[in-house]
C-alpha cells in the first residue's frame, strides 16, 4: 500500500483533535514502541534521541494518550520531513499506519461521497478492490479500475482476507468494511449499514489476535473505543425508526444485540486493566 497523507489537513501547527485523529495517533504511537523493541516510554524516547529524533520528555506519552498529534502531520505527507518520516525510517510502515485511509473513513464528523470513498478504497491494496467494483475486469499492471460500486454481500469474502499476523493488512479488512457501511449510509440502506458494521466489529476482534494488539492493553481499548464510536453513529441513524414491521426495524435490533456484547466485552476488558489504563480508557468513552 502506498503511503499518503490523509484527506482533511490544517496547515500550520498540530492539527485540532478530531476523535478519528485521536484513534490514528494512538495506533501509531504503540506501533512504533512495539516496533522499537522498547517496553517503557522513557526507553524508547532515549532509543529515538540516539537515532537523530529528539523528543520532549513527556511528549511520547500525551502520543499514546491520543492527546496531541505530531506537529505538521496533516499538513504535508510523508514527503515532509516530519516526525513521523523521521521515524518511519527507523520502524518500517509506521507512516502507513499513520497515513491509512481507516482514519479518514472512521472520521464520523464528515460526510464523504461516493468520489471520497472511491479515492479512499484505491489506496488501499489492490487485493481489495474487487470487494467494491461491479465488475472484475483484468487489469494492468498499475491501472485501476474505472467501475466502483458495492457488487454483493460482505462477509465471507471480507473476513477471509483478515492475516492475524499483519495488523495493516487487517486494517485494511477493518477500512473496506468502513467504505461498505458509508455507502449503505449514502443510499440509506440501513440493514446494509448494520451488516458492515458487524462485520467489522468481527474484524475487530479478529485484530485483538494480532501481536500489535496482545501485548499492549490499551491497543484493545482502542479497539473498543472505536466500537464505541460506530455504534454511536450507528444509533443516530436509527433514531427515527419506530415501524417495528419494516426490515429495518429487525437490523435495529440486531445493533441493540451487539451493544449489548459490545458492554459485556468492555467490562471484562476493564477488569484486566491497571488503573491508569482504566483511566484513560474512561475518558476516551467520555470523549464519543
């Protein structure tokens, strides 16, 4: 996959926080201290000081808080000499999770075309393509296809590509099933909507398998945070369903059901975090 700058950009200083923006950083941030070798922040602070990437003290953490973005991080790709092309030069497609087109679709304050998400899809690997165009035309080295709409159920298809091994590969699961859901949502096919987004919640539990995730705690918890975020969404779309005939009203409550397991497994993750994690984790829930 390509790396890219992300769609919405300010152009001077660190960008405001929007919540998508705050998913984003906190995935790169323990990205880079898993890939660092480091287990504490001060560890990996001094780590990137001797590799020509001085930070302030206390910087790394308010990173893994989701507090601040790396400044200029929006405003020019990895073409810029930010910090995260500096550090991407030493943990290898840490810029591409920073830069992946996920962030951009779980960003729920902007309503994005059917043009956005065909611009956001194309950059992710091609293996996916397929999953969205109407039909398979060979293509060429490099060409892209020219048709783009959703051509049948998720699913299956979707789910089988997930590679536990590789958390940018399932991001990139997680990322498709996020263009499925804002299309369903542009054509106001809310049954559609409710079925990509439990498929995605099953992608999402597939990635707590991932060693990116096992091994720090608070990647689980954004995890959950961003559950909580599509499932926010997912009941102001159904706020003016009361018909309990319609289709819909039957997709309404299956999304009733996977709150209600999404509660259960937030609370058993709870119970399994120290209490500054449970902290932070706190907030962030406040925060949708």
């Amino acid at each position: 996959m390509s790396v890219l700058p992300p769609t919405s950009t300010n152009n001077f200083g660190r960008p405001k926080m929007r919540l998508a923006h705050r998913f984003r950083v906190v995935a790169w941030s323990h990205f880079v201290k898993l890939g660092s070798g480091k287990r504490k922040d001060a560890e990996l602070v001094k780590w990137l000081s001797k590799n020509g990437v001085p930070l302030p003290v206390g910087l790394w953490s308010r990173y893994m808080r989701g507090e601040v973005l790396p400044q200029r991080s929006l405003s020019g790709g990895v073409e810029v000499n930010t910090l995260v092309k500096r550090i991407d030069d030493l943990v290898v497609d840490s810029a591409s999770l920073f830069y992946h087109p996920l962030w951009d679709l779980l960003d729920f304050s902007r309503l994005l075309s059917p043009m956005e998400l065909r611009s956001l899809s194309l950059k992710l690997d091609a293996s996916f393509w397929p999953l969205l165009i109407r039909r398979q035309p060979v293509l060429r080295k490099g060409e892209k296809p020219n048709d783009f709409w959703y051509r049948g159920p998720l699913g299956d298809d979707l789910v089988n590509q997930l590679d536990p091994r590789s958390s940018l590969v399932s991001l990139e699961a997680l990322a498709m099933s996020m263009v499925h859901a804002r299309m369903s949502y542009c054509s106001q096919d809310l049954v559609s909507l409710v079925k990509a987004h439990l498929v995605g919640c099953h992608i999402m539990q597939a990635l707590q398998m991932n060693q990116l995730f096992v091994e720090q705690e608070r990647m689980k918890s954004l995890l959950l945070w961003i559950e909580d975020s599509c499932h926010a969404q997912l009941k102001g779309a159904f706020r003016n369903i009361t018909d309990r005939s319609k289709p819909e009203w039957d997709a309404y409550s299956l999304l009733m059901r996977l709150a209600e397991n999404h509660e259960l497994r937030v609370e058993r993750h709870i119970k399994m975090l120290s209490k500054s994690s449970r902290s932070t984790f706190a907030h962030w829930r406040d925060l949708v």
